[in-house]
C-alpha cells in the first residue's frame, strides 16, 4: 500500500474523546455482560467485544497515520473489506451506541447549534460530533444519499463543514425502482467508488480478496437466512435482546465476510435451535408475538423493550433490521459480483431496502411477516426522522386490515426519549393492547 | 405594498393562482386539451407539451383540510403533501389526464403510492431521478426521459417524436427568457412589479396553456419595459429561497412591512428558468436531461452542488443589489432544514443578513410573519 501524493493526514487526538468513550462504554458493557452466564448474554458480549476491537482498531489507525475511512453498512462493506481499509460509521453514536449516558446532553447540543428540530436525531447529532470536534476525521468518506432526505442533507452538509472541507467524499446515487437497469446503474456507482477509495486511500481492490469476502458473506446470510426461520417457532427463541441487530452488526458492520463473524453467527443459530428444540422462549408465557418494523429504540431501549416482555408476555418476533432476504452474490467474475454487491446493498439492506424506493416494500414485508411468523401485532413506532415510512402509514395499515393483524404507529424519537416517552408509549400500548385483546 | 401594475396578463396570471382550473385551462379543456399534473419542477414538462398537452404544476390551493389525506400520511409529513393529496382523494383533480411524479423528496414521492392506490388518475408515472449532476447521472436520466417518453406512447398513443420535442423546448425557452426578462426588471432601483405580482406570473406559467401564456407575458414584459413608474416605498431589497411557494400571500406579508422582493432562489422563481435548454445539442432528449440534472439551478437534493447554489444565491444578491435573505420552508422538509442551515453558513461568513422561517402550506400565519419579518428589517437597520 502506498500513501504517496495522497492528502497528508493530520491526526487530532482530541477528535477521538467521544470515540474513545464510546468504546469504554462498550467496554464497560462488555464487563457487565461478563458476569451473565447465559448464552443470550454470551453471544452480546461476543458482538460487544467484536465492536470493542473496532473502536481500538480506528483509534490505532489514527495513531499511527494509517488510513481509515468512514462508511456505511448498506455501502459495500465488502469493498473497504476486501481493500483492507478500516471503517467506521460517522453515524456509529445514534446507532450504535445511542444508550450511552451522554445522548440526551448532546442532543441538546446539536440543537443549540441551530439544526431544525425535525431533522432526523440521528442525522443532527452526526453533524454535531462533527461540527464540535468529536468525531475522527477520516482519509476519505463514503457518503450516504438514500434513503432519506436527512441522511443527504447529513452528508451534504458534512461535505461543506469548515473542519471537514478537506476530507473527499463520494456518494453512489441510488436508482428508485428495482430492476436489472437500476442494479447495472448502481453497480457501475460502485466502482466508481472503488476508484474514489483507491485514490484517496492509496489501498487496491484485488478482485480475489474481494470474492473471497463475498464468499464468506454468502455463508454469512445463509446462516442467518437459517437462523431467522429459527424465529418463526413457537415460542419465538429469542426476543429483542438477540437477533437482528446483533446479526446486522456482525453481517454488515463488524464482520464483514469474517471468519469470526460466521462462526458467531453459528453459535446464535445453535442457540436458538437448542431453545427450539427445548420449547424455551425469551419469557416464561409468550402471549404476544409482535412485528417491530424499525430500528430499535437505541435511546432508550432497555426502558420499553424490556417492559414488553415482562409486562404483556410480548415478544419481539422480527424487526427491520433482522429481516434477511439477502440473496447470494454470484461469484464468477467482476461483472457478477459487483451486480451481486449493487442488488445486496441496494435492494436487500435493512431499511434501504423499504424506504429508498416506492412503498410497495413496506407492504410485502409486512405481509411476508406477518404470515410466515405469525405475527400477532405490527408495531410502526414512527421514528421522527422517517418521514417517507410514515407517509406510507396508511399503506402499512390497510395491508394489516387485509391480513386482519391490528397495527399500531406510535410517534416517536428512536434516540431521544423525552420526545415520546418511554410512559407514555408504554400507556398508549398497554391501551392498544387491552382494546385489541392481546396479551 | 400597492401595486402600480394595471396590465391585463397580470390580472389573468393573479387570477390562475387562486384555482386550480383557471379560465384558460377551462377553455383548453373545453375544446378537447389534455392535461398532465407535474408533482415538482424537475418532471421534464418539454415531453409534455410536445405530446400536445398542457403540463401544470400540482398545487394544494384551495384545500381547507387535510382530513382525507391524514388517513394517509401522518403528523410529520409536510403539508404541502396533505394539502394536495387531500384534494386529489376529493376528486379536485379529475381534469387531469395523468400525473407525473419524480422521486423528489421523502414525502412527495409517497404521493405516487397512494394515488396510484387511490385515485383514479389514467396515467401516472414516477420518473427516476437521480441526486447527483455528474455525467453517469445525465446519462441515467436521459434513458428515463427516453422511457417516459415512450411511455406517453404506449398509454396515449402519441409518439413525441424529436422535431415535436425540439418545437416545444423552444417554446419551453421561450417561457425562460420572457421570465428572466421579466426579472431584469426587478433589478432596477425602483422595480415596476413586486414579489406578489411575480410570483402569481410564474405560477401561471405553469397551469395554462404554453403560448398563450408567453403571449401574455410579452404583453406584461412591454407593458412594464415602457414604463417608468416603480416601487420607491420600501425598507429592503429582499432574496426569498426555499421550496415550494405558490401563495403570493405569504409573500404580501413581507411586502406590507417594506421588503420588497426582487429576487429568489425557488421552485416558482428562478431555479426553474435562469438557464435555457441547450438549442444547439443534437439530441433533445440529451439537451433536457444535461439541462435538468447539471445545468439548471439546482434543488438542496442535488448531492454535491450546494458550493454551487451557493455561488448562485451570492450572484443573485450582487446583480439584484439584495439587501436581505428570507428562506422558508415547510415545517417537516428536511431537504430545506439542511440547506437553509449550510445557506445560512455561508451567507454569515458573507456577512449577509439571513432569515430563517417555517411555515405551513396553507396558513400563511400572518401575525408571526409580520413580527418576524419587521424584525428582520429592524435588525437590518431599515
């Protein structure tokens, strides 16, 4: 790898104090989980770990003048992969670690700095960790413009930033439909992002490293497309606390193509066909089974989730972000595995997938779930920043009148709390439920 | 602000702004005419008019609630949207004979989705529309031109063939340069036409039929050109940007309080008409897709041409001698929070005054406006 005639790289320790945080934090998570001995907790505290080492590894790059880029799960991962540059999300805080202690304080910050209040949390505290200096600058920035508004405007944004005005950015435009044009389209934005990476960052893409980590997904997604029928058992193996988003992490975020990431995903289909087998569910009585067809409330996750299960024995069957139709990349040559890697990320990635195009994707997927895991109840929470989700909330409705589930949109902020709050989603679904019959 | 305008076209533009069929898209109708609704101003209305139908531009006016489309949409979806949904589910929009969508920002699109559930419109289409103006994304959209094209073909039988298409971006053009004529004027020290009587010529231009509109507006262009009365009673020289603004009362508001608007950067303003379609590219479909993704002002969801609309707020400001910049925006636009706040940026770093206001489609909310905007002024030094 050669870093010549590239942009010097300056390194500003003081951009890494939230990084460095955040990864005590998830130390300091990995500790208390530490201490659990079930099997649940076990595979947290494998992903908990797995993100530690992620941290440490950005802050080494840093250190040492090594590049390292910023991207996003649902931006071929499997390129910065195969091409060996280290990655992280500039939006890691509100998805990945939205229940540290500081979100609300910074929240109220990248609000004092004059960004709309309706603009999405997620996208308005990105911009702030940047704006005040919390963030690491990286050699390059994959930028994201699907599939909101916010996430554009986010990134436009950062593009014109004072502090970041030196830093590239490159961001492959999604095609609306799906169809073979729209995936030959965005296959060539690919490598057009290829070519960004390699100009900016001095690393190559070897076609062979690449299909050796496209191979290593397809086993990846197939265990999980395995794991996930798992779910569709009575009662459900597992609930909110492992699944989905873990597997995302692993999948898309951590482990792309990793050995260490296929073996965990082993380890979390082995434990739910054990739970399977043995009729063992998250709760003694699973009387609800629910759909929950978003992100997880991050901000403020273990003050409603859990209150689900104990409360009204409901139990988180699937979610947006476990919700796996990932198809296998062909791996013949460059032409196959790049179309491969434009349909995965365009058209299978959790919710890219619903919400980048018409809403046709909402209805299916609710209809998909609904029958195949006998789905009791579709939960819309109705995150603040997804507008395009719920201006298609009377599409989600009429599809669960037809299938004759009820369906409930709440109205919230996925990552602060005091927008809904946890007592009054609780009192609005504790209503639901006794008006349905549920629970 | 009274107007010193007493032109003829102007009061038959002022009056196409406050219904949807205005009289001379009745007598289009009337004698047969076809009319195709545009849900934002990047729909390539050229392919239209060289069909042989009028495009028009939806709008929500005349909506007095929202009650149809919140069955819809929710709380947090913009009310523009509401608005013009909310008619199209009451049948108000039964003159059309099609309506074309682009996937222009997170709430217009889902429109599309339920019209096409909905209401039942003969012809509708969601064009691609990409949110980069590099050359793979001209290229993108000139196959989504080419298909929409052929589209019209194969639903209305009318094969818009090139010399059809190059006869209406002409006409198209046309349109452009009598607006930017219209425009110079505004330049000079006392502007013969205000901001409200602008703004309804430019909504006009976008629901009646083409040429009698740019007769009209060659009357209206005469007619001020030739006089020398003008506007000497205001404060300030205003620049209003945003999105969607089709209300000429939003802009009375500021006006009743001395700022003058000379200028914009809007859907109903200069980003639909600063620049021409190139006449001398060989291939039409080519000139209107280069023209729509890389040459035309852009829209705040064009990804990596904000230095760019910038640069053109700036130039504006310079050639209309702006004292001021008021940007609005729907309460719920996201594309507009992040631009106004990257605008306001860089109009600080100017040293410009800037405004940053919400508002609602409907309701002007003429009481926080007035204060907001006096304020403005005030602070200005004016």
């Amino acid at each position: 790898m050669t870093t010549k005639k590239l942009r010097q790289y300056k390194y500003d320790p003081d951009t890494f104090n939230r990084y460095r945080q955040e990864r005590d934090y998830f130390n300091f998570l990995s500790g208390i989980l530490a201490t659990m001995p079930d099997s649940m907790s076990q595979l947290s505290k494998e992903i908990t770990d797995i993100t530690v080492e992620r941290y440490d590894q950005i802050v080494r790059c840093a250190e040492e003048g090594k590049p390292f880029v910023a991207g996003y799960f649902c931006a071929a991962p499997e390129i910065y992969e195969a091409m060996g540059l280290p990655w992280y999300m500039i939006m890691a805080t509100p998805f990945l670690a939205a229940s540290a202690p500081y979100l609300t304080e910074d929240i109220d910050a990248a609000e004092a700095m004059g960004l709309g209040t309706d603009w999405c949390t997620a996208c308005r505290l990105s911009l702030y960790y940047i704006e005040a200096g919390l963030t690491p600058k990286p050699w390059a920035l994959i930028g994201l413009i699907h599939p909101c508004d916010a996430g554009n405007m986010l990134h436009q944004a950062v593009a014109r930033n004072k502090k970041w005005r030196d830093v590239p950015i490159f961001a492959s435009d999604p095609p609306y439909f799906e169809d073979q044009r729209g995936i030959d389209y965005y296959a060539g934005e690919l490598r057009r992002m290829v070519a960004f990476l390699e100009e900016h960052t001095g690393a190559k893409l070897d076609l062979d490293k690449l299909r050796e980590v496209c191979r290593e997904t397809n086993k990846q997604y197939e265990i999980l497309s395995e794991y996930t029928q798992l779910r569709r058992a009575h009662p459900c193996p597992h609930g909110w606390g492992v699944g989905g988003p873990q597997a995302f992490a692993a999948t898309q975020v951590f482990q792309t193509g990793r050995p260490r990431g296929t073996k965990w995903l082993q380890q979390l289909y082995a434990d739910a066909e054990e739970r399977v087998k043995n009729k063992t569910g998250p709760v003694p009585k699973e009387r609800i089974r629910y759909f929950w067809f978003d992100l997880l409330p991050f901000g403020w996750v273990f003050e409603l989730m859990p209150w689900l299960e104990q409360e009204w024995g409901a139990v988180l069957v699937m979610e947006m972000f476990g919700l796996q139709p990932y198809t296998p990349i062909d791996l013949r040559n460059e032409e196959t595995i790049f179309k491969g890697l434009a349909k995965r990320n365009l058209y299978d990635s959790p919710m890219i997938r619903q919400a980048r195009g018409p809403a046709d994707y909402f209805a299916s997927d609710i209809a998909r779930v609904v029958k195949d895991y006998d789905i009791d109840l579709v939960i819309w929470p109705g995150h603040m920043g997804h507008k395009d989700g719920s201006a298609s909330t009377g599409i989600m409705r009429e599809i669960c009148q037809e299938l004759k589930v009820p369906y409930i949109h709440i109205g919230l902020d996925l990552f602060d709390k005091r927008y809904t709050t946890p007592e009054e989603c609780k009192d609005k679904l504790s209503k639901f439920f006794s008006a349905m019959g549920l629970g | 602000m009274s107007t010193k305008v007493k032109s003829k076209a102007l009061k038959e533009f002022q009056e196409a702004t406050q219904m949807l069929v205005n009289p001379a898209l009745q007598r289009w109708k009337d004698q047969g005419g076809r009319v195709i609704g545009c849900y934002c101003s990047y729909v390539p209305e050229e392919v239209i008019t060289a069909a042989g139908f009028v495009p028009f531009r939806m709008r929500g006016t005349g909506s007095a609630g929202t009650d149809m489309a919140d069955t819809c949409v929710s709380s947090i979806n913009c009310s523009f949207v509401r608005h013009s949904l909310d008619l199209g589910l009451r049948g108000e929009y039964s003159f059309l004979d099609g309506v074309v969508w682009v996937n222009s920002c997170d709430h217009v699109r889902r429109i599309y989705d339920h019209w096409k559930r909905k209401i039942d419109t003969p012809y509708l289409r969601l064009i691609s529309l990409p949110k980069k103006v590099d050359e793979p994304q001209v290229e993108w959209f000139r196959e989504e031109v080419s298909l929409f094209r052929e589209s019209m073909k194969d639903h209305f039988g009318i094969f818009v063939s090139d010399e059809r298409l190059w006869k209406a971006i002409k006409l198209h053009n046309e349109t452009r340069r009598l607006q930017r004529q219209l425009y110079e004027l505004r330049k000079r020290k006392n502007p013969p036409i205000t901001g409200v009587e602008t703004l309804a010529v430019m909504v006009a231009g976008t629901a009646m039929p083409r040429e009698e509109y740019n007769k009209l507006l060659k009357e209206l262009v005469d007619e001020l050109s030739q006089s020398s009365a003008g506007h000497s009673d205001h404060r300030a020289r205003i620049m209003l940007i945003g999105g969607i603004l089709d209300d000429p009362a939003y802009i009375e508001v500021i006006e009743s309080q001395g700022g003058l608007v000379v200028t914009d950067s809007m859907c109903f303003g200069t980003r639909i008409m600063w620049k021409d379609i190139d006449e001398k590219e060989k291939d039409p479909v080519t000139a209107l897709a280069r023209y729509y993704i890389a040459d035309r002002p852009s829209c705040a969801r064009m990804f990596g041409d904000q230095p760019r609309r910038s640069a053109f707020i700036k130039d504006m400001i310079c050639e209309f001698n702006v004292d001021g910049v008021i940007a609005e925006r729907l309460v719920m636009c996201d594309n507009w929070t992040g631009e106004q706040f990257m605008t306001g940026e860089d109009l600080k770093e100017a040293g410009i005054p800037y405004i940053r206001l919400d508002r609602d489609y409907i309701n002007v909310g003429a009481g926080q406006l007035r204060t907001r905007v006096q304020a403005f002024l005030e602070m200005m030094g004016r």
